[in-house]
C-alpha cells in the first residue's frame, strides 16, 4: 500500500514539474507593439529601429510594423493583429490623428495602455501618454530663425516669403506651424513680411503626406506665378516645417536658377540626411533636430513603468487634448542646428556617420 501511495506521489511531482517547466518555457517575454506610419521617410525608419532595439535591450519582444506608405487601414489592421497578438502596450506614430478610434476601443477593452508617439491621436480616450518633442518650440524656433537671419525687429523691409508646411491630417502642423506664425505674423500683418501668394493658412499650406514632389509642384506654380527668380522676383525667406517639404521647395528653387550665393532662407525639421547635404551645399539654410534616440529613451521608460505598474514621468499636463482630455506628455526639447555646429550635433554625437551626409 505504502508503494502504490508513493508511486501517486511521485507521479503526481513529475506532473506538477512537468507543467511548470512547460508554463515557464511558454511563457516568454511581455510583448510590445509599435505602429509607425511608414518607411518612405528617413525618420521613421530610425524612430522604429530606435524603439526596437532599445525595448529589446529592456527585455521586451517587439512587434515592430510600418504603415505601408501611410496607408491607414494598413495601420488599423496591424494595431488589430497586435492587440489579437497579445501586446500588453502599444506605442503608436498615427499616419491620420483621427482614425484611429475604433480600433482603440478594442485596446482598451483588453486594457492595453497606448502611448502616442510624436503625433498625437485624437479623439480616443483609450491614450495613455503622449511622448513627443516639443513642436510648438519647432515651429518657434523656425520663426525666430527666419526673423533673426532677416533682422526683422530692425530691418525697414519689406522681405518676400512664402510659407509651406505639413499633411493636413497630422495634428503637429498645428504647433509647427502655429509656433512659427506666433513669430511671424505680426511682421506680415505690419506688411514687413510679404506673402506674395497671399497664402498664410494653415489649410493652404498644407502638404499631403509631407510629400517632397507636391511640395515640389506647388513652388513650382509660386515661382511660375509671381516669377521668383533670379533677376526676377526676389524671395527672401521660405518657412518649410520639415525637411522633406524643405527638399521639394530646394529642388524647386534650384530648377529656377537659384543657387548657394543668393538662395533665401530655408528652415526644415528631422535634419534628414539629404537636408544635412543641402545645408552643407548652401541650398538649406537650418533644421530643427529631434535626436529620436533621445525620445526612443523616454518612450521605453514609459512603457517599462507602466509594465512594473508605476506612472510614467511626464513634464506637461496642460497642452495636449485630444478632444477626450489633455494627456499627459512629456516633451523632449529640439536643438536648431546649421553648419556651424552639424558636426558636434551629428557627427560627434554618434547619429551620423561623416560619410552618411557627405
């Protein structure tokens, strides 16, 4: 009888270590989602594989996707498969802030937190954090560089300008291009600034998916137009929000004659690296850098707090609504760099190799 209870017993341990060895062995590593918008752009392609390789440093398997070529409903069904997948976060870089409702819902309901990356999703109250850098500070700093290289607060002008800025979907062109004209326009309302095309809204300005070639296409129909040229026209300074728009506007310009001895000022964003080869050329004047190592850094401790069940850090909790609320953010601070300090900012920090931008 003892022999028959100690072979239950025994059988019964091998059992129970049997299927703890199996739980263990299946249980793996908490998985993470990151939705970017997609790989036709520089910068999302770091942004991705900065968030990739620094949660896996943190321990986390990660489920990096890319939104085709801002396609949407590619987005919307990556997000799905990575909340049937098991994600226990998601940090998202929406290609359209206010598309994204839905399939949110669907998150929260398996309370899977959401941590908006750079562009703020709208309208869903299924957002948890927003990490970004400050872009209302981009668009200033843009603005104060265009006044300060004209010496507007001095200067008797009048300066030709024209004004060019993002997809009319991404919330950010709000503060991009809020953040400039808070700089710039009482200089055009005084009539020092001159806005030839007489286009100064947001709406107008608007580039669909921060596209380079219709940014391209529309100052090539300015230039037609008012013949900025030159020996025709002058036009003294060229307000792009980000790099790839400041490209179509550089490609544009240069078509028309227009070269690194008289070329205007020409703000940009990313210092993506055919803006940091323009810039060296003369064909740019400045980019606002957003180091995303640095906001990569700040994303993956957020997720790691609220993974251990603490709160994130975040330094602003007054700026961003979503139309459900403000959100808590924490915003990373941009830095202006120009060709007096590329190579510090750039070379020397590591983000780029000398030979990526030569």
């Amino acid at each position: 009888m003892k022999k028959i209870a100690f072979a239950i017993l025994a059988a019964a341990l091998v059992l129970s270590f049997g299927f703890a060895g199996c739980a263990k062995k299946g249980s793996g590593k908490v998985k993470i989602g990151v939705s970017m918008p997609t790989q036709s752009l520089q910068r999302w392609n770091q942004d991705g594989s900065n968030m990739k390789t620094q949660l896996e440093a943190a321990g986390y398997e990660v489920d990096l996707q890319f939104g085709g070529d801002n396609d949407i409903p590619t987005q919307i069904n990556q997000i799905q498969n990575m909340i049937a997948g098991g994600v226990k976060a998601i940090v998202i870089a929406a290609i359209d802030g206010s598309s994204l409702t839905e399939v949110l819902k669907e998150a929260k309901s398996h309370n899977i937190p959401v941590i908006s990356y750079d562009r703020l999703i709208m309208n869903s109250d299924a957002v948890s954090y927003y990490a970004t850098f400050d872009n209302n500070l981009v668009g200033v700093m843009q603005g104060k560089f265009i006044e300060e290289r004209l010496g507007l607060p001095a200067a008797e002008g009048p300066f030709n300008i024209e004004l060019i800025t993002g997809a009319p979907d991404d919330n950010n062109i709000i503060f991009f291009f809020g953040g400039a004209m808070s700089v710039l326009k009482p200089y055009i309302d005084s009539g020092k600034l001159v806005v030839k095309s007489g286009q100064i809204e947001r709406a107008q300005c608007a580039t669909p998916n921060w596209s380079t070639e219709e940014a391209q296409k529309r100052f090539e129909n300015l230039i037609q137009t008012y013949n900025y040229r030159p020996g025709g026209t002058k036009l003294d300074a060229v307000l792009a929000s980000n790099d790839s728009t400041a490209n179509g506007v550089t490609n544009a310009l240069v078509g028309a004659g227009w070269n690194k001895d008289n070329f205007p000022i020409l703000t940009g964003q990313d210092c993506d690296k055919p803006s940091v080869k323009n810039m060296i050329a003369g064909t740019q004047t400045m980019s606002v850098f957003k180091d995303t190592r640095t906001l990569a850094t700040k994303v993956v401790s957020m997720v790691d707090a609220l993974m251990k069940g603490s709160n994130p850090e975040v330094n602003d909790t007054s700026t961003y609504n979503n139309g459900t609320g403000v959100i808590p953010s924490y915003l990373c601070e941009p830095v202006v760099v120009t060709t007096a300090n590329y190579e510090e900012m750039l070379i020397k920090s590591g983000y780029y190799k000398a030979q990526d931008i030569q």
